[in-house]
C-alpha cells in the first residue's frame, strides 16, 4: 500500500503496534523490517511502537502519535494493530476506515460469522489470494456480509497477493472510497468525544471529592447519551 500511496505522490506515516511479551515485557518491533524499500524515502516515515500489555490492539501512545502526524503534514497515516481478534476493536475508534486482512486457511464458515471486528471493518481484503483457499475464504467473508443490518453499509471484498503486488491498486481505491463515505462523520464523532471529555474532566475538578465520586458512575452513562445524541444530530 505504501509503494502505490506514494506513486501518486502522497506522503504516508506508518504507525505499526507490536505485541509486547507478557513475560519479559520486550518487543520485537520488526514491522519496519519489512518495508526496507521505503527507509530512505522521504516521503515515509514509519514508527514500530511497543503494545506494552495494553489490550484491544492498540498502544495508548496511538491517539498522541496520530495527532503528532497529522500535525506534521503526513497525507496518509496507516495504522496497524497487533493482529486483532474478534473482540479488538478499538482500532474503529482512531482510524477513518477499519481494514480487515484476512488469509487463507484460519477458519471454517462459523469463524467468518462471528461477531466483532468483521462487523465493524469498512474493507475486507483476503491477502495471499494465490494460495488455493482464498476464493474460498472471500466466499465466506461475502456471506457473512449477508447477516450484516440492512441499514449497515456493506463493504468490499478484495483479494491481494503482497508477494506478487496484485489487487493493491483495487485495495488503495477501496480504502479512498470508504474514506470518503464514512471518514468525514468518524472525524466528527472523535472531535465531539474529545469535547466531551474535557467538559466532563472540567466538571469534576470544578466538585468536592465526594460530589466528583458520585458523579463518576452518574457522568459516564450521561457521557455516552450525549455522544450518542450529537452523532445522532
């Protein structure tokens, strides 16, 4: 995706979270080890950061890190998560577009229907799409796309082969549309969740302790109507 971003002369950050070790708490952050074409690229700028145990494929250092890009002029930043789960979703609350990369082989029919990260990914791209299996696997994810609401935007398919660089250009034109189509409201929700946190942080320091105690379990729930009902607005 870096090569074909800047063919067409957008300058793009890679930002790729790497699992922590549990036990030694190190981490390997070999992500760049792969993208050694673009190191002396100007128009690259690729950081490795440490998950340091916190869950839900992220980093906390993310939301900071991708404020510190945009700010410097980067046109496109990818992020990628530790390799997520079903259940690690918080990447959809930082990225414009959730990409799901899928491969050949790691599940039957019932592992594309479960809940979670497949729900919520805007692009859903079956890479080593050379090895046999893969329009096998990209059957199942559009079957799965069937169980979706019918009010829910319904995402491509596309299949790559990184090795041979094929379906990249149809994944880079996918990723540009669904940009186009949910990115300006993701924008908003995540401005209007800033706001609202720092009027909620500003109401608390403004109480006594024990009135800011109470208002913890009581400002949470009306945290989250509030976001609800200005992304509904």
């Amino acid at each position: 995706m870096v090569t074909v971003l800047r063919r067409s002369g957008a300058r793009v950050a890679v930002l790729a979270v790497d699992p922590s070790s549990p036990v030694s708490g190190g981490a390997v952050l070999g992500d760049r080890t792969r993208m050694g074409m673009h190191t002396c690229d100007p128009g690259v700028f690729i950081r490795s950061i440490a998950s340091r145990g916190y869950v839900g494929g992220l980093t906390r250092a993310v939301p900071g890190l991708i404020d510190a890009v945009d700010a410097a002029g980067w046109d496109v930043v990818l992020l990628e998560t530790v390799g997520s789960g079903q259940s690690d979703i918080e990447i959809t609350e930082f990225a414009d577009v959730a990409v799901l990369v899928s491969v050949p082989g790691l599940g039957d029919d019932l592992q594309a229907i479960k809940s979670g990260v497949l729900e919520l990914a805007d692009v859903l791209v079956v890479n080593k799409a050379d090895l046999p299996g893969a329009d096998n696997t990209a059957r199942q994810l559009e079957r799965m796309l069937r169980l979706r609401r019918a009010d829910a935007v319904r995402p491509t398919v596309i299949r790559t082969s990184a090795e041979h660089g094929t379906g990249v250009d149809d994944l880079v034109a996918a990723v540009g549309k669904a940009t186009r189509a949910v990115g300006p409201v993701r924008r908003l929700r995540r401005e209007l969740v800033r706001e609202a946190e720092l009027t909620f942080v500003r109401r608390l320091r403004e109480q006594s302790l024990d009135e800011a105690c109470t208002a913890v379990f009581t400002g949470a729930r009306e945290f989250e109507d509030v976001v609800a009902e200005l992304t509904r607005s």
